[in-house]
C-alpha cells in the first residue's frame, strides 16, 4: 500500500477538506466590510439559489431535435452525476427562469413552485441535486454562507440560551441561531436598508440584494435579553454592546439538510404547526418561564420552514400533506409565520412542492364551483412545471444503465456517432445463483439501445406524424436532431409538430424496463454452443420480446395502452435489427472498406472538375482533375454507376447532375461561404458530405456477393471446415469483437440472428 493510500493521508485529506470549508468566526462589523468588498454573500434566499446553478455554468444539448443550453448544475457535477436529472430541460430552463424572477421580485416572489408530473421523471432527482449542489457550493469561496451566534453567559441572573432540552457551559456557552438567520437582520431596519443600498450599488449582478425581515425569536430573545441589561448598566452605545464579539459572532455554515435546506417527507406527521415551524418543549417552557409568557428559546425549530429559513423549503409528495399548503399560502409575499399565537417568525426561503399527478386531483376537486372554489386562492400562487417521461433515445439509455449498473458519470460526445455508439455498447452484470455461483450476464450490444427505443416511442405522440414518417423516426429526429435516409438528411427543422403535443406525457416508465430486464437476467435461455456460453447472453429482441409481454400483466397500464404499446414494437424491433445488420456487414467486409485517403482524392478531383480548376499531384505539380479516378471511384466504390454511364471516361448528364447535386451542393452548404483563396475541398469534413459518409461506414449484401462468391449464409451456424463460409465467420467474429465490443458469445448469436434473415432472400 502506497502512502497515498494509508489511512493517514485520509485523515490528513479529511483535515484539508474540512480547513478549506469552515472560517474562523468573525464580527458583525468585519462580515459587513466582506459583504462591501463581495456583496453576493449578503444574497438573499431566491438570489442565492441562482447564484449556486449559474456558477456550475452551461453546456449545449439536444432534446428533441433541437439544440439548447443547459445548467451543469444538474447534472450534479460535484457526485460525479449521481442525482443528475437526465432531461426535462427546456423545464429546468423555465424554473431558473422563475427563480430569477423571483429573486428580482418580478411579479413572482408570492409563487410557490410545483414541479409536477408521472413517477420516474427526475422530480425526486431534482430534489437531491439541488441538495447536493447546494451544499457544496456553500462550500466554496464563492458560496460562503452566513448566520449568527450568541453568548450571554457572564451576564447576571439568567436562565442563559438553550435549545434542544439541555443547558451547555463554556466555550459552548455559543448558540447558533436555529433557523439560520441573516446576519443583516440583527440592524435595525433604517441601518440595514443603508447597508443593502451600498451593497447593491457595488454588486454587478442585475437581480439585487434584498434582506427583509426581523431576528428569529431565538436570537431575539438574546438580543432583548443583553440590550435591556446593558441599558440598565447605563451604557450609551447599546448596538455596538449588545453585538460586541464577546455576545455576537458571524460564521459561515455548510447547507444541508436541517441547515438552510428543509425537506418534509411523505411519512412525515404531526400537526400542520408543527410540520411548519416546529413545536413548544414542554420541559423547557416550564424551565425557561419568563413572566407568564412562552419562552421562544423552549421551541424545538424542527418544522420544514425553520429548516429551509435562509435558502429552500422542499415539500416532497405533496399530495400527503395537502392540508399543509393552504396554511403555506401567505407565507411567499408576507415572508412570515407564526411560532404562537403572539410570536411570529420571519422567514426568508424558496418555496418548492413535488408531486405525481394525485395532488392535481385533490385541488380541482371543487373546481365546478368556480368562483366559490375554496382552494382557488391556492391553485393561483402555485406556479406549475410539469416533468414528462424522456423523450431522446441516447438519455433514455444512460437512464436504464443507471437503473441496472449503477453508472452515473453524464455520457460526453463530441458527435452524434460516438454518442450512437455508447447507445449501442454492452453491459455485463454479475448475477448470483442459488449455490452461491456468480455468473456474469451479458446484456448484448443494441440490448440496452433497444430498450430504451422502444421506451420513448411508448411515449411518442403519433398524431402529428408527417406523411411517410414512423415513431421510430421522430424518436431518431428527436434524439440526433436530423433524420438520414440514404443520401438525404433533413434537419429538425423541416418537421413542424403541434406545440401542444402529448409526447412524453405517458408511455412506459422507466421502472417498467428496469424490472423487465431485471427479471431477464435471472431468467434460463434455452440456447447452447459447444464453446461459448451463450445461454448468459440476452439479446435486443429477448428484451423487446419480454418488454411487449409483460404489459399485460402490468397493473399500471389501461388497456388501450397495453394494446397501443404492443403494436409499436414491430418496427422498433425492425430498427434494432438494422444496426446488427451494420454490425455484421461492417465485420464481414472491414478490410475491403474504402480508406479515407481515396475518398479525399476523389471529392479533391470533383470539386475541381466543377470549379475548371487543377488539383495538385504527390509531386506538387498542377494538373488537371483525372476522369478516370471519379469514375472507378463511381463505378466501384460508391456502386451508383455502370460502364454505359461513361463515354470512355467522360461522364454522363445522370453523372454530371449525382456530382453537381451530391457533392457540390454539399461542399457549398458546410464549406464554400468561408472559402478563401486557399480553400480546398479536402478542408472539408468527409463526413460533412452525406453520400460519402454513407460510403465510408456503409456496405450492402451486393458487396459481399461480389466480393466472396463462394460465401453461404446458410451455413453460417455450423460451416463446413475450410471454406469460405468458416474462414469469413471467424474473421467477422473477430472483428466485431474488436470493433464494437461484442462478446464472442453475443457476436455468435447476432451474426447468426442476421445470417438467419439474409438466406431467406440470398439466392
């Protein structure tokens, strides 16, 4: 064991950690010069909760079809993507959009916000990402978080400060405020709007500082407590005594949970009080008797509002505590409750509900009262966001290898084509028997992919399909923003779907395909091989096959769902077997593709024959663009012309117009309005090209009948023993090992399921 992996240099990793999070306690006058010199870390609640998503910053996605920014904020960066909400956007977009709205006091700050919609969306995700970011961001330099702590021991006859049913002594004679309160709000009102007013005229931020409210009961009891003995004492500076570091400090504290974040649970009870703000300690009342009235320091500040004061209030499942939110209702714009009936406590946080579509039912309950609605009040100061099931192929798949493998890392691509092929990779996980026995089960390439498609074209609304267009295309539109058919590629937008689409609104669940497929792994594969173990592999179609069985027996869908659903998973099994066709030809014919050299020269020697230009040869002279290296390259390569195509090597109007049309108008779209005299074709990604991409990557049956005239996919399962047939098998085994991470188990059964289909129609 290395010393970096000593139990020492944990220890000594933990001390660092906890050095870099936590400052030494300050005065009130020394936090004030640091908010002068960096005003954010006066932010108020809503202000503060930006601060923390922006500071993550942004990065482009595509979400159907269309291309938008998106906060990294959730992708919970700091958990390594963890909680990371995987989709839902343009709804996240929207809900940063209210918080600075919010924040400004744009019209919006008496808004609760409810982020609604089907179980399995990312609701309860954003619930812990937002924990999560939060509390590490309030860890940085950046987020510094601040309240208060008192001292008033030393003074005379007094009960002193306590909370929790206990009295503490010494160092520890120091009470934190229980509800996180603003050290601003220790001035009197007149003072601190000056010193909001100096901050804001410093702050370059557009949403401005704003601190309202008064000291949480605790705290002013402290403070009443020391201004009363020290004005007895006959001492003229009262402010400067009472908030003397030796009674008050300012210290930064790490958000959390109880801590600036507050989180009422579904199980969570007692009553609507005391689930609020907290309840009276019995004991402590008794103990702390001052004069006849309810000592605020016998208050047990354990309610979701006293939790979340300085930052978020999170009421999750809200459908179990409806009760709740109509005693929620002014608490936005008054910015206050009640602890009693007469002491209040100022509150300053940001108010969120989640919840499945039953609270929606609960609150339109009277809704054919109209006016006389008694939860209409309510239902106005809620500001919905609704989550719908994913709708791209690519985030659906990193959804399911997190359901199954408990991969988190958000999935990076440079190009839609690496990200296809993470869609397409293979996950193994270890399944163990009743003997104790570990097997390793192969979910084969395409598996996770075909599930996954299959989930978001559940989800797809058909109804405004255009003319000739499948769900599983707009699930490929959505997912790449582009549809590719042969030579032709047309972008998202030339598709004009109705704005009030149901796409992504029902469809299956996540959790459906997770326990599918769970039960897959466990599941007996009659199948055999003499040497490779190919009963521990499931397929793409066993997926899709059990996907489309088990909605029957599904208690969570109607039946016109489950009757809907099942007629859609022809043609994404039709799709599935398309990429293992590619798969299988791809291997098969690897070393006869065309390199990317002999494309480059033929694309240079076109667009120079288009341009009456010259191109350059290996010697560096000019010359003219040679006909006969287009035409093998159209003959042979590219297979879209014959010999009678040609006069000799000059060619025909047919391909004159496939160049001008294919290549040309290609060049110019990606490349010929930033050309300059030093421009060449071969500037140009080959790829940018759409009938040379295809040409690149793409083969067809004709090509191996013309290549290997002896081959024989009808013998593709058991060849006889050196012949072409064998010799081929082994090489394409091999190579779709190498080239898309197959098994040599899954790579036999793939190519067998494809050798199956090509020698029905072979001769």
């Amino acid at each position: 064991m290395n010393d970096r992996e000593s139990g020492e240099s944990y220890v000594t990793a933990a001390d660092r950690a906890l050095q870099e999070t936590y400052e030494e306690p300050m005065s009130l006058a020394e936090y004030v010069d640091a908010a002068l010199t960096e005003p954010r870390i006066a932010a108020h609640a809503a202000k503060y909760l930006v601060a923390a998503i922006e500071a993550a910053g942004t990065r482009t996605v595509i979400e159907e079809g269309e291309e938008t920014e998106r906060y990294r904020f959730f992708d919970d960066p700091h958990n390594d993507g963890e909680h990371a909400i995987l989709g839902n956007t343009e709804v996240l977009n929207a809900f940063v959009d209210d918080l600075r709205s919010i924040a400004a006091g744009r019209g919006k700050d008496e808004k609760i916000i409810w982020l609604a919609g089907p179980t399995a969306t990312g609701k309860s995700e954003l619930k812990r990402c937002l924990i999560n970011g939060l509390r590490e961001f309030s860890k940085t330099d950046a987020g510094r978080r601040y309240t208060v702590e008192w001292n008033v021991a030393g003074l005379g006859e007094s009960a002193g400060l306590t909370y929790g049913g206990e009295y503490r002594d010494d160092e520890d004679d120091w009470y934190e405020s229980p509800v996180q309160s603003h050290p601003l709000t220790v001035f009197p009102p007149e003072v601190r709007a000056e010193i909001v007013d100096a901050l804001n005229e410093r702050s370059d931020d557009h949403v401005p500082i704003d601190v309202e409210g008064r000291l949480d009961p605790f705290c002013r009891e402290a403070y009443d407590f020391l201004e009363e003995r020290y004005r007895r004492d006959g001492v003229r500076d009262l402010f400067s005594a009472v908030t003397d570091r030796r009674h008050l400090r300012v210290k930064n504290y790490v958000v959390d949970v109880g801590q600036g974040i507050g989180v009422l649970h579904s199980e969570d009870d007692g009553s609507p009080k005391e689930r609020l703000v907290g309840s009276w300690m019995a004991g402590m009342v008794r103990e702390l008797d001052s004069r006849g009235r309810k000592n605020p320091q016998a208050f047990s500040y354990d309610g979701v509002l006293s939790q979340g004061n300085g930052l978020l209030t999170i009421v999750e499942d809200a459908a179990q505590h409806a009760d709740l939110l109509r005693k929620l209702l002014n608490v936005p714009d008054e910015g206050s409750v009640k602890l009693d009936k007469g002491i209040g406590m100022d509150v300053d946080t940001q108010m969120i509900i989640i919840s499945n579509p039953d609270l929606e039912a609960q609150l339109n309950q009277h809704a054919e009262r109209n006016a006389d609605d008694p939860l209409k009040a309510l239902k106005r100061r809620l500001d919905r966001r609704e989550f719908d099931y994913l709708t791209n192929v690519s985030l659906e798949a990193e959804l399911i290898r997190r359901e199954l493998a408990n991969e988190t890392g958000i999935w990076r691509a440079e190009s839609y084509e690496a990200l296809e092929r993470k869609i397409a990779e293979p996950v193994t996980v270890a399944v163990g028997g009743d003997d104790d026995d570990v097997t390793t089960v192969e979910l084969a390439p395409h598996a996770v992919g075909a599930a996954a498609l299959y989930s978001v074209v559940t989800r797809l609304d058909d109804d405004d399909l255009p003319a000739g267009m499948e769900l599983v295309d707009k699930a490929l539109l959505f997912d790449r923003g582009y549809l590719q058919h042969g030579d032709e590629r047309t972008e998202r937008e030339a598709f004009d779907f109705d704005d009030d689409s149901a796409d992504g609104e029902s469809g299956v669940p996540v959790t459906y395909t997770r326990d599918v497929i769970a039960d897959l792994l466990y599941a007996e594969r009659e199948r055999h091989h003499a040497d490779l173990p190919v009963e521990d592999v499931v397929m793409p179609q066993d997926v899709l096959d059990a996907m489309a069985a088990e909605l029957a027996e599904a208690p969570v869908f109607s039946t016109t769902e489950r009757g809907e659903f099942e007629s859609r998973v022809v043609q994404v099994k039709n799709q599935v077997f398309e990429r293992q066709r590619e798969d299988v030809l791809e291997a098969l014919l690897h070393d006869k593709r065309v390199d990317e050299e002999t494309v480059a020269e033929y694309v240079e020697h076109v667009y120079a024959w288009a341009a009456d230009e010259q191109v350059e040869n290996d010697r560096g002279e000019r010359e003219e663009p040679d006909p006969l290296v287009m035409k093998v390259f159209e003959t042979e390569h590219l297979g879209r012309f014959g010999s009678e195509s040609y006069d000799g090597s000059q060619p025909s109007p047919a391909v004159r117009e496939f160049r001008m049309e294919k290549i040309i108008t290609a060049l110019n779209r990606h490349a010929w309005h930033s050309r300059d005299d030093e421009f060449r074709a071969s500037d140009v990604a080959l790829t940018e090209i759409p009938v040379i991409d295809t040409v690149l990557g793409s083969h067809d049956w004709d090509d191996v009948r013309r290549t290997y005239e002896d081959f024989d996919p009808r013998q593709w399962e058991d060849p006889p023993s050196g012949t072409e047939t064998a010799r081929l098998k082994e090489q394409t085994i091999e190579k779709m090992v190498e080239l898309f991470d197959y098994s040599e188990a899954s790579a036999e059964l793939t190519s067998r399921h494809v050798m199956g289909q090509v020698s029905y129609r072979w001769d």
